[in-house]
C-alpha cells in the first residue's frame, strides 16, 4: 500500500485529526511540511487549508483535498479494518453530528484563546512559524511572527470571537470539559471501548487547547486533568485493538450531556447563520446560552446544516425515528429540517 501523501502543522487542529485517524486505521502516510508539497510538484488545492490530502482521481492523476470530514469517509470506504464509524446506521449519523460540532463550534474556543490573550498570541505567534520553517534565520523568524500573529488577529471575527461572544466561547469550553470528563470516566471514546471519528474531531481542537495554548490549558488542567490525559492517549492509537461500539439502546443516556450541549450553542449558531443568509444578510445576531450573539455569516457552516440534513435523510424511517428519540429533548432535534 502507497503510503498517502498529506501537508499539514502540528498546529492545526484538523491535521491532527487526519494524522491521529490514520494511525489508528493503520493506514501509511507521509506527511509533508513547509514547501515540501512544491519541491514535489503536487497540485495545489483550490482554497489553501490544511491538511491538504493528496489522492488520485479515476484517470490516477493526485488531486488536492482538504477537508478531514469527507476525506475519512473516503477513507472508511478504501480501507477495510478498524473502522473508525459506528456500524448502526443511527449512531453513524449522532457520530456525524458530534463530529460537526466540533469541527465547528469547538473550534470556535481553540481560535479565541489563541488569538485573543496576550500570553497565548506570543506563544502561538513564537511556535507555530517555527513548524513550517525550522532553518528559519532570527530576522526571518521575527517577521513571520509578527505577519501570523497580525493576521490571525485580524481574522478572530470570522469565527465569531469579539467582545460580545467571548463569555459565551469561555463558558462553552468550560462546559465541554466537565461533560468529556464525565464521559470519558465511564467509557473510553464517546461511542463506548473504540474511537470514532467524533473522538478524533474532539482530540484535535482539545491538542491546542489542552496541550498547547496557555489559558485554556491552565483551565484544562484545574477543571478535568482526565481531559488532558485523554487527548494524550488518543493521539497515536496504532497500538491499540479496535473494542466495541456501545450497545445503541445506551448511547442516548452516555451521550445526552453532550448532545445537550450542542444543542445548547452549536444548532442555534447553524440556524441563525443559515437564516441569515437566506435572507441576504451579511451578519448574524441570535442568542445563544441566553447572552446576545454576533458574527459574520459563514457560508462553508450553511453546507455544514444541508448535509447534516442530507445525512439524516439518507437513513431509512425506522432509524430516522431512532436519531429522533436520542436527540429529543437536546434542541439538536431543531437542525432537521423538512
């Protein structure tokens, strides 16, 4: 088997997603930083994000692809073995749906932190020009620092981190700790003894949250060390078996705290940004977790609802009424849309 070719940092959250998987999956890659990918002469991607996976198309030629959610389920249908999503048709999709959320939303709380306290922009701004460019001269260094520090700073509103939604960003990841640390004490992954998906979803934002960035590591470390750890174990699961998945008449009790999270602060954030645009408007104000709520739209997170709804709507009628049961009472039941 061709080892699979990838660019990416360890400083992005969705390269750690895709390397973490592999690993698990037993699947060979090589992974390319810096320039690497030109010096050999792989197509560019046509919006530059990482990790960029490159793949043959049917004539065999490498295409660039970047985003983590369908590459893996490109992946679960390449490779055989360890899969890495739940065999029941309606955990698959609440897997689908855990997975968004922390693509999404968690990620919201990784790119605040970041770029919003002093202490953690000098170190993200010192580390992260240094993983793409270790021969990097002083000079060279200090400049890149100032450039990435100055655009990602620049950038904090697209994610919908301002002086209005901060306390809600910082209660929400305050929040998901206490519920990982909940779960993750009774069972190993989200969907009982094996890693799915929405586990490496979860692990990649919490390696910068947990295990890089200052603030929010501090507050890791007080609130549910178990966390820490957890994103530690998770990060190279190649030696692990592959348990089992948890016996779906469990999942909706396991899993409510944290579906009533994401119905708590990701399905309004979905909703309000998709009504938004609908009606042409270029920001969002909705409430979420009860405090005033204001961003810029996104139209990549409106594709984001049409295929949670295109995902919901491939399963038959008895498993659409089984995700309706696990998620009645959560408000996720408010992102399925007739």
């Amino acid at each position: 088997m061709q080892p699979i070719k990838l660019k990416g940092v360890p400083g992005s959250p969705y390269t750690r997603k895709m390397l973490a998987y592999l690993r698990y999956r037993h699947i060979p890659y090589e992974l390319l930083i810096g320039n690497q990918d030109e010096a050999l002469g792989l197509p560019q991607p046509k919006v530059q994000l990482l990790p960029t996976v490159y793949l043959p198309n049917d004539t065999g030629e490498l295409e660039a692809h970047v985003d983590s959610t369908p590459l893996m389920r490109r992946f679960e249908h390449m490779h055989a073995g360890r899969e890495a999503i739940p065999d029941d048709p309606a955990l698959a999709f609440v897997n689908y749906l855990i997975e968004d959320y922390a693509d999404e939303w968690l990620t919201k709380a990784m790119f605040h932190y970041r770029w919003h306290y002093e202490a953690d922009i000098d170190m993200a701004g010192t580390v992260l020009p240094l993983w793409s460019a270790l021969q990097a001269s002083p000079e060279q260094h200090r400049a890149r620092k100032a450039l990435i520090a100055e655009r990602q700073i620049s950038r904090l509103y697209v994610v919908g981190s301002n002086n209005i939604t901060a306390s809600v960003i910082e209660a929400s990841y305050e929040r998901i700790l206490g519920i990982l640390d909940r779960l993750i004490a009774a069972q190993r992954f989200v969907f009982g003894a094996r890693p799915a998906t929405a586990d490496f979803a979860l692990y990649a934002q919490l390696t910068q949250l947990t295990r890089f960035d200052p603030t929010p590591s501090a507050l890791c470390l007080k609130i549910a060390p178990r966390v820490g750890a957890w994103t530690d174990i998770v990060d190279d699961l190649s030696g692990q078996p592959a348990g089992a998945w948890i016996c779906a008449q469990d999942a909706a009790a396991s899993l409510q705290e944290l579906l009533c999270e994401i119905g708590r602060t990701h399905a309004p954030a979905l909703l309000a940004n998709a009504q938004a645009m609908q009606a042409g408007e270029q920001t969002m104000h909705t409430t979420i977790d009860g405090a005033p709520w204001t961003q810029p739209v996104f139209p990549y997170q409106a594709k984001c609802l049409q295929w949670i709804n295109e995902a919901y709507q491939s399963l038959d009628a008895s498993h659409r009424q089984r995700v309706l049961q696990m998620l009645d009472g959560t408000n996720c039941e408010t992102l399925l849309i007739d």
